[in-house]
C-alpha cells in the first residue's frame, strides 16, 4: 500500500481552523430558520401564538386578574363584563384567570406527552426497521394491538384505571401516542437503510448503532418533527376530553376539559362558560395543526 | 427530392416559474422536420432537449410556460392554440412516447384498455371496430397473444413489453409526427436495439417523421438523419448526422463525440474531457454558455452570445469562430493549443501480465434470495440472483463485470465486499476465505475493500458535511479524528480533483461529477486495495463520465488500486478494464482479456451484447444480432444453459445440460456447448 | 387467496390475543378492585364476605387462571356476566351496538360523500379563494374539538330555533323519524373532523398523482381535463384516502364514547365507560374484544378496497 498522500502544501489550514463544525450547523440552522420567516407566513403566525400561550402559562400568576381556584358566592355565573372579560363560572371564578391558568395543564400534557412518545416510539420503531425479522415482528403485532383499540377508548381505560390525575393522563396519552412514531420511523429506517450512504458506512465497518445514530434519526426528523406537531395538537383536545368526561385532570384544578364538563349542565343559562374554553382550546390546537402544516412545507420539497 | 416541411420550430423560448423567479429552459430554439425524417434533439441533462419535446405538444408542468417564438405545423401555430383545439392535435396528428414506460402507463387500466382510449378519443369506431383496432396495433408493435395480452396489467409486462405498448399507443391514430423523448434509455441494450428497430421499421411502413430526444450519441448515429445539439437551452449545432460525426463545427459537439468511449478507443490513452459540469438554470453564464468549459473560448465568448451562423450543406453552428471577420482571434488559440497534450496522460498501469499476483478469488459463489409465502413464511422457492459465479482479481487490475439488469452484476459485487452473506461457495481475500472473518477481523478487513456507487444523490448523507462523511471511515477505524480528520479529508478531496475547503459544504452544494468525486474520496479514505466500482458513472452525462473514468485510471496508478468495474456499458468497460466477465442470469458466460472479448467474442450472449451497442459513428452499418423476447425471470430460470430461450443457435443438449467452462486460449473461457 | 385470508386470520387473532392478554391483566393488577367497590356502601364488611364475594365473582382464582377460563368460554362464544347487573355480557353489548354502528356509519358516509367532492374539487381550482377556504375550513374541522362543537350546536339550535333533539333513544325500526332526529346531530359531529382530514387527503393525494409521468401520457393522447382527473387521476388517489379512512375509523368510534355521553345515546362508548369506571371485567374485555373486531372487520374492507381499486395489490 503506498504511503498516505502526499500533504498539499498550500493548504489553508487556517480557515478550516477558524471553522467548527458546531459553527457551521450553527450557521446552517440560522439560514434555515431565516428561510423559515421567509417562506412560512402561517408558520410563524401560528408559532406566535404557541409563544403566547408559554408565556401565558409561565406567568400565569402575575397575568391572571383572579385566583383560579377560590370561589366567589357574590360573583356567580356572570356574563363577560369589564371586571371578569369572560364573565364567571357556576362557583363564581373568573373564566379568564381559569383559561390562563388551564394553559399550564394543556402545555404541560402536550409536552409531556410528546417528548415521551416521540422518544420511545423512535427507538422501537427504529430498531424494529433497522433489524426486521422477528424483533419487527413482535413490536409490529404489539402496535398493532395498541392501534387495534379506538385512541380515546384506550386513554379512557388507562386513565379510569389509574385514576384522575395530570400523570395518569400523560401516561394514558403516551401509551396512545407511540405506535404513530413508531410506524413512521419504521418506514423511514426501512428507507434510509437501502441508501447507498448506509451501505458506504457498513462496507467502511460501522455497526447498528453508528447507523441508527449518524445516518438514520438525523434523516427522519423531518417526518417526525412533523408528526410531532400535529400530536401535541391531539394530545391537548384527548386531555380535555378526558377531563370532560372525568377522569382527566382532577378538580379543582383549571382544565379546559374540566370547565366545558361543567359548563354543559349551564349550557342555556350560560353560554359563556362553554363559549371561551373551548374557543381557547381550538386557537391552540389550530396553532399546532398550523405550524404542523407549514413544517410539512418548509421540510418536504416535494410537497408544493 | 425535397420533401415538404411538416413542423418548424422558430424562436421557442419556454420559461418556469421557480422561488428564485422566472428562469429560462429553453431560449431562441429552431428547427425545421421533414415528411419521414428522423431529427435527433441531443444533449446532457439540463440541455432543454426534454423542455423542448414538451413544449411543441404544450404539455409542460403548470409552473412552465411558452414566452416566445412559434412553433408551426400545418400552418396553425401551436403554442397559441388553445386548450380544446391542442387536444385535437395530440395523438391524433402529433404523438408522444416517453423515457420510462413503467411510470408512463396508468397502473390501474390493461394496456387493451389504455390503447381503446385514444380511439375513443380521436375516432368514431364502433366496439367491434375498436376492437380489431387495438388487436391490430398490438400485433403491429410486436406483442404476441394480443387477445389475452390486451388484458394484462402495466405491471404484469416486461420494460420492452411497455414500451411498445407505449409505441401502440401513440401509433394509434397514424400520427405524423412521433416525438421519442428517450424512448430507450431506460431498458437494457439488448432490448434498446430491439425497440429501435421497430421504430425504424414503423417509421418506413408509414412515412412518420420522429424528433428523437436523446443523451446517446449511438442512438443518434444509428436512427437519425439531421441532428441538433442543445446546450444550456439552446441549440449549439445543426447538422446532417453524417457530417456532424465527421466533422463537428461547433466545440461542445466536438468535445462530445470526442469524451466518449468507445470500442475502439486507446485503453492506454486519457479520454478527452469537457471541464467542469453543465450549469444550472440559476447559474447560467454570460456570454456564450459553453464559454466556461470550451478549449477555444476567448474575449468575445465571455462577453457576447453568439448567434446560430449558417453554414454550407445546411449546417448551422452557434460559435464565434464560425464569424468570418473573428478568424484571426481564435486562429492564434489554434495554433499554440495542441488538445491532446493538456491532458495529462495516466501513468502506465501498475498491472502487467508479467507479474499476476492473486488479491481476490472467488469460487463458485452463489446468492439465493428466499421466496417466502404462506403463513409460517415457508420458503417455497429461491431467486437465484448469483448462480456459481468463479473468477479471480489480480493486484493493480481492473476486472470488468458486464451484463443486463439482473443479471446479479451487483449482487456479486456486494457479496465480495460481504455486504450481503453468501450462500454458498467461497470467496478468499489474500488466500483467507472471507466468511471466516467476524467481528474485530471484519472489522479490519472492511479497510481494505471499498465501494463507490451509482446514484451520486443517494450515495451521501445529506445531512452530513463533506469532511463528516469522507473522513466517517476514519473515524470508525479510530485511524484519526478532530483536526486530524478534517485534514486528512481535504487531502482526499485534492486528491479526487476537489478542494480542500469543501470539507465544510453540504452534498446539495455539488453537481453530479462532484459528488462521484466526493464519494471516491470517501472509499479512498482507508487507503483500500480493492474498489468495487457499482455503475460508478453509469448516471453522469457523457462530458462527466469522461472525467471520472480518467480520475479513476489516475488513482489506480498512483495508489496501485485494484477494481471491480460493474457496468452495463460494454464501451466504457471495454476502456477501463484489463479483463472482462459477461453475466447473464446469475452466471458468467464468458471471461477474456477486454480486447480478446471485443475483437473475438464467443459466447452468442456476448456476440449479441456486443452488435445490440450503437456505435456513435453512422458510417458503420453493422450486423446486429437482435435477441427475441427478455431476459428470463431470475426465479424460474430456464433449464440447461440459461441463455438458450433466446439463442438463435441452441440444440437439445443446451435445454437440459448447463455447460462447462471451456478454456478458448489463455484467458479467454467460454460456457457453451457449441463451442469445441 | 385462501393462503391470504388464513394469514391475515392469524395475524388478527396474534393481535386480539395481545391486545386483551393487555386489557386483562392490567384491569386486574391496578389498585382498586370490583369487590370493594361492591362494598362500598355496605359499611363494615368481614374479611369472609370479602372472601365470599370474590369467589362468587370467579375472582378468587389466580390471574393466569382466570385468564385461561375467560378465553376457553371466549372461544364458544360465552364472553360471561356482567359483575354488577349480572346480565350475559352478549346481551347487554347485543343492546347498544347497534347504536354506535348506526352513528358511525352515518358520520363515515356524510364524510365521504361531502369530503371526496370538496377535496377533488380544491385540487382542481388549486390556489383560487375557493380552495383556501376549503383549506380554512378543513384544518379549522381538524382543530375544534368535538364534544365542544357537540355543545354548540346544541346551544345554537336551543337557543335560536328553540330545538332541542328527542330525549332518550329510539331504534331506526321502531321509529325512523325520531331516531333520525336523534342521530343526525351527533353523526353530524362525528363526521366535522373525519371529513376535514379527508378532504385535505384527497386534494393531496391528487395533486401529488397529477405530477405523475402516466398523466402526461394521458394529456398527450388528446383526452380532456375531465377524462384525465375523473378516470386516472382520482381512482390512482384514492388508496391514501382509503388508508387514511381506515385509520381514522378508530378515531371516530373513541369519539363516540364522549358524543354518546352528550346525546345521551346507549352505546358500547358508553358500556365500556361505564364498565371500567365500576371495574366490571367481563364487560370491558368483551367490549375491547369487540372494538378490536371492528377494528379488524375495518382492515379487511380497506384490503379489499385496495385491490378492487389497484390490480398490483390484489392477493395472487
């Protein structure tokens, strides 16, 4: 074998110094947010309101004009007016305070329930894509026997079983959540594996891991970004869902689920009570089906 | 006899609307066709060839659109027709067959049903009529059995079967005017010359005109009689085909006809090269387009584009050289440039039959791929994707591997590298057996067999700089990292022709050819012995192709390199390699030193591969020898000698006995019975 | 054909199996059970009462015991008894099933038949305010939650027209007029996010398909736009419809739990939410048993769809 290749004397060895790596996804990623602004209108519109609704949720003691939780026997089921601008609950609450204070319970699901979804239905669909045979075999035949039962229906019997409670419905939702990430991130192993890039990389010795790591999961967080998005949208509607039947989020605590479950026995009487909740709840959830929308977009150049 | 003009393009200029704005496809195209003429549109990716067939029948993209100039036939300028009156046009008077007849026809009607459409459309034919029509056609373009075939599904057809299913179609109505956008390019040679001849003859029966829209200079030499070569979006050269071969007016042409290899061409010589890449839409040069990579540019081509200057015998040539008043400049450049000498010639090839010595052998291999079925996925049968397979490599050589699709050409080079497992025989490394190797040993021996594939968009992480992924392998091997690993992968990148500051870009940044360079540097990086070269410029335009292959030959000689060149074209096999194996079915049919093969091929596979190659030089008639039908499904092949469904010389004994390798001279092994 | 029909049986059973081995144990392991539920309201209660009434209930066996009971009596078609009413579980399913399947089909058929015009039609006026306000309105379907939109409607009509949907539930054949009147409203709701997921399917899917390379060929032939999009274009569209439709089955028939529960319907939605809330096993496994089904049932059409509509995906 002949010695390494001669060294170019005239290499400007100095630029590449001043370059990291890190600085150059750095800049990558920067370009590409700026492309974002650019082409996403919607996005960035939608994304807005999602930074809203965070900071509505973290300061929520300090923007809240009422306590969420205390009730008010002179301040009984009013109408909007300029001191309660959504008027008050059957306990006398300000459906204003309760909304904001609801934001915490819907993000901290949303979040909760997405991370832990995303994470675990990537690996086992990862894994299931990556190695087939029979490992494939049974994760598949298990998401199929998650998927086989209606999503609601089997948040509904993880919840009721474990009680109501924030954490029982995040794991309910998790549960729910994983066999979509994981049928997609199956797919998209089974497609990155026949690339010619992971063929070069196990013909140059790499193993499973160094695969699935290097050239597999950095090339599906399209899709999963995606799906992402439009999960933490579902998410919230399934906890107030659960909440509206009773075994979500255990009151007193401000649920949007919660406030319309006890706003339908004053539907007539007062409209409001159903009317702002569940106007809240649909902004949030268009924000995310939205910036869901405009990620497809931006990410998938095939897609016009 | 002159014959009347049928269709003449004036000025067509077709722009598409893209997020950058508008960009021009196509600019200031012209050409005249004649009753029965065959006029061959050629060029390289990029050239406008295809936007130009679309934009006659106005079929392009809702993002495309005709800004100017007109396009006549019969007296009614298309591009200003409407919508209704266009649609009487096509495929009634004028026709349209395309590249890929897999995409091309609808999935989910039979191709009966497909080819009764455009009757339906165009004539008032009565069910039984229509009928007879479509079993007509179908006889006509050659698929036997039409009345059970008609019911046949797209995907129940062969890529040959399609095509002419395509032909069907567009000959249904008795067109004038047939436009070929690539009617070949995506089937195996020896299917290419079966299709070409049924144009030819198609052509002859009813006096069509056909515009042929094509990359391959063979295909042109062989059906067309004038030519126009398009670059960049505009015609560059028109000429009769005869002359355009013979003496080229325009430089791009010149440079064309000159990079490509063919059976003819000096193994020990550089090929010629175009430099650089064609441009971008986006990125298009001032001046004369061709500027940048033209031998002869000067001032003027920088600055000014040329007009397309008429010359004798109805030639047209879009250069400055061809303006009588600029002799002068280009004269000097002339004389003091000898092409041939810029060229750096590659060192002479470090093998030489004097002192073979064994790197790779490979014996009897075989790869069968499970047909699995039923409930307990019992395996009821075998693709047969490599069927016995025997040859060696010799340090420093280049052993070519050429065959159809399917042949198990690829399969056989992922065996080596032990991408996939064998199932049975044995392949020895330096005289180990390969399959002994696990783990740590693997581990090392993956160092020094390397791989460098067809598809330059697939074959690089997009998500990963060029310095991430040339210098992955060193990582692997813990051979270097951090600074260390950056260097080392600029050196590699100047090594393959590139610079050291790309190591920072992302794959998008690159053009095809650059990205083959890129994925050389990478094979590279372990300081291999063994390339296994998969199709390695089988997806570049020809002015690239050239370019890789001369690199190629370079690293070999400089690094002592041995590879495994896998290609389907026999002329840039017959270039690069010392040897060659001919795959047909799972095995080898015949193994000879490249220029034994070229000049005394045997095996009547290799005899009919070798006639089917067009030869880009339309003085040479040659007798082909056209094959029936295609290649056999691998999981059910034939009996005996696998070729003998298609050999127009098998006898009894070729159904039942597989035959053995015969030994012609040294070197040169045959596997047919009617060899003595 | 046969091979086919036996594989997929097979992989159906594998997942009933997995799926109620799930429902199962997990009902049996989490804290709070059906007996002290029981006894809730008996005041002080003796460790042999406990012990009395977990036999009577078949509880006193092991898990795995039981387990392998309920699916010996599965098999013939004995799915047991509820543990409160004590009524044969096939019965009491037998009662309200018609209710939900009555609800869903309603809600897939109004989606379907309004959802697949307003997509085709979007694609073909792509980019004109027509389309953009289908798109508007479908991704508003997909983001407002039912059972709010259920509550709406419900205000609305009150509220402004004074009606209010017939109490209680009547079947289609004892009284189609007020059973109609009872169901269109929430079949209605149930529809609102099937249909916008549709309509956005659809519109894509056909202007994914009308960049296909056969399209061209078709244009060239001379046909019209019509002969284009209604005979290629849409049939080769169709099947991410039909997978989408096939999944959001699912969705549809977990809503139903929360739209029953509003219109007061007498489902299984609300048979088996009621049956988890009080820990009544034979009801939830049986109820479980029966969405998987449904679930299965729900495949087979769209396989069957799959290869009624594309030749290269019917079982040889």
């Amino acid at each position: 074998m002949n010695p390494a290749p001669q060294i170019n004397p005239g290499l400007p060895n100095t630029s590449i110094k001043q370059l990291s790596t890190k600085r150059i996804r750095l800049r990558k990623s920067l370009d590409e947010t700026k492309r974002f602004i650019k082409t996403q209108k919607i996005g960035v519109i939608s994304l807005s309101i999602i930074m809203l609704f965070i900071l509505l949720a973290a300061f929520a003691p300090l923007i809240a004009p009422y306590d969420p939780i205390e009730q008010d026997r002179s301040a009984f089921m009013l109408a909007p007016t300029a001191a309660h601008i959504m008027g008050t609950d059957d306990l006398g609450r300000d459906i204003f305070s309760r909304i904001i204070f609801g934001a915490r319970v819907s993000l901290l699901v949303g979040i909760a329930t997405v991370a832990i979804s995303m994470i675990c239905g990537t690996i086992l669909g990862v894994i299931s894509g990556y190695f087939g045979k029979v490992i494939d075999m049974a994760i598949q035949r298990v998401m199929d026997a998650i998927m086989a039962i209606p999503p609601l229906i089997l948040a509904l019997f993880i919840a009721a079983l474990l009680g109501p409670a924030i954490k029982n419905v995040i794991i309910a939702l998790t549960i729910v959540n994983i066999p979509h990430f994981a049928r997609i991130t199956r797919g998209e192993m089974l497609r990155i594996k026949e690339m010619n890039y992971v063929e070069a990389s196990r013909s140059a010795g790499s193993g499973a891991l160094r695969i699935i790591a290097k050239h597999g999961i950095p090339n599906m967080m399209a899709p999963i970004i995606v799906i992402a998005s439009l999960t933490f949208g579902q998410s919230i509607i399934a906890e107030a869902s659960l909440s509206f039947l009773g075994i979500g989020t255990p009151p007193p605590n401000p649920s949007w689920g919660l406030m319309l479950s006890g706003a339908s026995s004053y539907m007539e009487n007062a409209p409001w009570m159903v009317l702002f909740p569940g106007l809240v709840l649909s902004i949030a959830v268009l924000a995310f089906n939205l910036l869901g929308d405009a990620l497809r977009d931006f990410l998938d150049p095939k897609l016009n | 006899m002159e014959k009347s003009t049928i269709l003449s393009v004036d000025g067509l200029k077709t722009v598409f609307q893209t997020r950058h704005g508008y960009v021009d496809a196509i600019n200031d195209i012209t050409f005249t066709i004649s009753q029965g003429e065959t006029v061959a549109i050629v060029g390289e990716s990029g050239s406008g060839k295809s936007v130009t067939a679309l934009s006659i029948m106005k079929l392009l993209e809702s993002s495309g659109q005709i800004a100017s100039g007109q396009v006549l036939f019969n007296d009614m300028n298309l591009a200003e027709l409407s919508d209704r009156k266009i649609r009487d046009i096509r495929g009634k008077q004028i026709a349209m067959i395309f590249q890929d007849p897999m995409s091309c026809l609808d999935p989910l009607y039979t191709i009966g049903d497909q080819i009764m459409e455009i009757l339906k459309i165009h004539e008032d034919l009565t069910p039984a009529e229509a009928d007879n029509r479509v079993l007509e056609l179908l006889k006509l373009v050659g698929i036997p059995d039409g009345e059970t075939r008609r019911n046949s599904y797209p995907h129940e057809l062969s890529g040959g079967q399609r095509q002419r299913v395509m032909i069907a179609i567009a000959l249904a109505c008795r067109p004038n005017l047939l436009i070929a956008d690539e009617p070949t390019t995506a089937l195996d040679v020896t299917v290419q010359a079966q299709i070409l001849g049924l144009l030819k003859q198609l052509q002859a029966d009813f006096g069509t005109s056909i515009i042929l829209v094509t990359h391959d200079l063979g295909v042109v030499a062989e059906m067309a009689d004038r030519v126009i070569v398009v670059y960049s979006g505009t015609v560059v050269e028109q000429s009769g085909v005869h002359e355009l071969f013979s003496k080229p007016e325009h430089p791009y042409t010149e440079a064309l006809i000159r990079s490509i290899p063919r059976a003819d061409t000096d193994r020990t010589a550089p090929l010629h090269i175009i430099r650089g890449s064609v441009p971008g839409l986006h990125e298009m040069p001032s001046g004369c387009r061709f500027h940048p990579r033209c031998d002869y540019a000067t001032e003027i081509c920088t600055q000014q584009e040329p007009p397309l200057f008429h010359l004798e015998s109805d030639r047209s040539s879009r250069c400055w050289m061809k303006d009588g008043s600029l002799a002068k400049e280009f004269q000097h450049r002339l004389n003091t440039d000898n092409l041939d000498s810029r060229h750096p010639a590659p060192p002479n090839d470090a093998y030489t039959a004097s002192k073979k010595e064994i790197l790779l052998e490979v014996h009897n291999m075989q790869k069968h791929f499970p047909i699995l079925k039923g409930i307990l996925s019992r395996k009821v049968g075998a693709v047969k994707a490599v069927d016995g397979v025997s040859f060696e490599i010799f340090k420093g050589e280049t052993l070519g591997l050429v065959g159809e699709s399917g042949c198990g050409k690829s399969t056989t080079g992922r065996l080596i590298l032990r991408l996939l497992d064998i199932t049975d025989g044995e392949v020895k490394y330096g005289g180990i057996n390969l399959a002994e190797f696990k783990g740590r040993q693997l581990k090392e021996q993956r160092k020094k067999m390397q791989i460098v594939f067809q598809d330059p968009y697939s074959s690089l992480n997009p998500r990963m700089t060029i310095g991430d992924i040339i210098s992955e392998p060193l990582e692997i091997h813990r051979i270097a990292s951090g600074s260390e690993k950056i260097r080392r992968a600029g050196e590699l990148l100047e090594m393959v022709g590139l610079s050291s500051k790309d190591v920072y870009k992302f794959p998008h940044q690159f053009s095809g050819g650059q990205r083959q360079r890129i994925g050389i540097a990478r094979a590279l990086a372990t300081e291999p012995e063994l390339l296994v070269c998969d199709e390695a410029v089988s997806a570049l335009d020809v002015s690239v192709q050239a370019q890789i292959l001369n690199l190629l030959k370079k690293l070999q000689g400089e690094l002592a390199l041995s590879y495994l060149f896998i290609s389907h074209d026999l002329n840039v096999v017959k270039y690069i390699a010392d040897r060659i194996c001919v795959m047909y079915l799972g095995k080898i049919v015949e193994t000879a030193d490249s220029e034994t093969l070229f000049t005394n091929p045997t095996h009547p596979y290799t005899r009919a591969l070798l006639s089917s190659v067009p030869v880009p030089d339309p003085t040479i008639k040659k007798e082909r020898i056209i094959l029936e039908g295609d290649v056999p499904n691998p999981a059910k092949p034939p009996s005996g000698c696998a070729f003998h469904t298609r050999c127009e010389h098998a006898k009894e004994i070729c159904k039942s006995k597989i035959p053995e390798f015969k030994q012609m001279s040294l070197g040169h092994k045959v596997a047919c019975h009617l060899i003595n | 054909m046969v091979n086919y029909v036996i594989k997929r049986s097979v992989y159906g059973l594998i997942v009933l199996l997995i799926m109620i081995s799930f429902v199962f144990i997990v009902m049996r392991l989490v804290p709070g059970d059906v007996v002290a539920l029981q006894l809730s309201g008996a005041g002080a209660v003796s460790e042999e009462q406990i012990a009395q009434l977990r036999s009577e209930l078949g509880l006193d066996k092991s898990v795995w015991a039981q387990f392998l009971d309920w699916t010996k009596n599965a098999v013939t078609g004995d799915l047991g008894k509820s543990l409160w009413s004590k009524m044969p579980v096939t019965t009491l399913i037998a009662e309200r099933i018609t209710v939900t399947l009555q609800l869903a089909f309603m809600a897939i058929t109004m989606a379907i038949l309004i959802a697949i015009p307003a997509g085709i039609y979007s694609a073909m006026k792509r980019n004109t305010w027509i389309d953009h306000m289908i798109r508007v309105i479908a991704i508003g379907g997909l983001s407002i939650p039912n059972f709010w939109f259920a509550l709406l409607l419900i205000i609305f009509l009150s509220l402004f027209f004074g009606w209010i949907p017939p109490l209680g539930y009547q079947s289609f054949f004892s009284n189609p007029i007020v059973n109609l009147q009872q169901m269109i409203l929430p079949a209605l709701v149930l529809a609102l996010s099937l249909s916008a997921s549709i309509v956005r399917m659809t519109r894509s899917s056909l202007l994914e398909v009308l960049h296909a390379d056969f399209i061209r060929t078709i244009r060239a032939k001379g046909a019209k736009e019509k002969l284009v999009i209604m005979k290629h274009a849409l049939r080769n569209s169709l099947i991410p419809v039909i997978t989408l439709i096939g999944l959001q089955v699912g969705f549809l028939l977990g809503g139903t739990v929360i739209i029953e529960s509003i219109f007061s319907l007498p489902g299984i939605g609300s048979l088996i939410f009621e049956g988890v809330t009080k820990r009544d096993y034979p009801v939830v496994q049986a109820t479980v048993l029966v969405y998987g089904a449904l679930f299965m049932i729900v495949n087979l059409i769209v396989d069957i769809a799959y290869g009624w509509i594309d030749p290269r995906m019917r079982p040889d």
